[in-house]
C-alpha cells in the first residue's frame, strides 16, 4: 500500500488500535492516524481531540512512517485531501461486522477510488475496546497491557484509575 488513513476516534487508544496500526504500516509507505473529531456514536468523548491525538502521537513515536491527524468531514473527504487511496480497519468478533460492513459500503458508494480494507485483531485483543479500557478504568481496575503507557496515566488523571 502506499498512502493509508487508520480512522477511528481513539478514545482512547488501546494496544488493540495499535496493533493495527503496526501491522498496517509494515505494508505501507506512509500511514495517517485519522482522529474524528465528533464521534457519530453516544455521547461525547472523555478525551478531547488535543488529548487523543497527543496520546496517539506519544504511542507512534517508534514507528517513522506514522503520522496522526484530527479530521471533522466525511472520512472519504479526509482521504482524499490526504491522498489516500486506503482505508484501514481492524475488525475484532462478528459484533463488529455489521457496523463495519455499513461503513465501507457508504465509503464506497461515497468515492469508489477509496478502498477499505480490514486487518483481523489477534485473539489476544479481540473483545479490546475502548469503552471497555474506560469502564475498568472507572471502576479503578488496572488496565495495564490494555493501553500503551501514557495512555495508562491519561487515564488515571482523568478519572483517577490505580
Ligand atoms: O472508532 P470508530 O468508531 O471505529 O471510528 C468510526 C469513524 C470515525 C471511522 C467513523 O465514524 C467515520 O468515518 N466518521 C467520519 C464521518 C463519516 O465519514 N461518516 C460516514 C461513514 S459511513
């Protein structure tokens, strides 16, 4: 691949995002972490943009290739002004299919020169999400191994996790 969005809205980042993330840039020659800047889902988000792209850039310092941008418009539209032709998703049980499957279908009815192509999440972060790290969080249990580092101690400032 040459030049490929990771969309999301990254709130927080989790090990299961950067996985994806990882293995998307050893098959491309440039990777942008695309930020939603308004989540289409629930409420808003615990982390502002500022925050989750800040913490995305801390836990991609090691990766050359890798930059994180914020976006507000269609995610197609963000491609384009990128100069993406992909758009890379990780895709954890079934649960996600449907949600996923919409999306790409839209996408594709949106800008046909605009892929999306999925990368299966390791067993070991299958049922990752981000809400999930929240509430563990919340409740101050460890999320440890879930979260890179910095991410760990954003949490634990803003909702006082151990
Ligand atoms: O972290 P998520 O929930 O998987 O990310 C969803 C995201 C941000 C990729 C999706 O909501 C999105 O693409 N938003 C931008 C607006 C857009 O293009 N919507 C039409 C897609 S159907």
């Amino acid at each position: 691949m040459k030049r490929a969005i990771v969309p999301g809205t990254f709130d927080p980042i989790t090990c299961g995002h950067m996985d994806i993330i990882e293995r998307a840039a050893a098959h491309s020659d440039e990777i942008i972490v695309g930020v939603a800047e308004s989540p289409d889902k629930g409420e808003g988000p615990l982390f502002t943009t500022a925050e989750r792209v800040a913490l995305i850039e801390d836990a991609v310092e090691h990766l050359a290739h890798v930059t994180v941008k914020p976006f507000a418009t269609l995610l197609v539209d963000f491609a384009e002004e990128e100069g993406a032709t992909v758009i890379v998703k990780g895709l954890r049980a079934v649960t996600d299919f449907e949600r996923e499957f919409q999306m790409a279908a839209l996408n594709w009815r949106l800008d046909k020169t605009i892929e999306t192509m999925f990368i299966m999440a390791i067993p070991e972060y299958m049922y990752l999400s981000s809400s999930a790290v929240k509430e563990i969080a919340a409740h101050d249990g460890s999320v440890k191994g879930l979260v890179p580092r910095g991410v760990e101690e954003a949490l634990a400032l803003k909702l006082g996790a151990p």
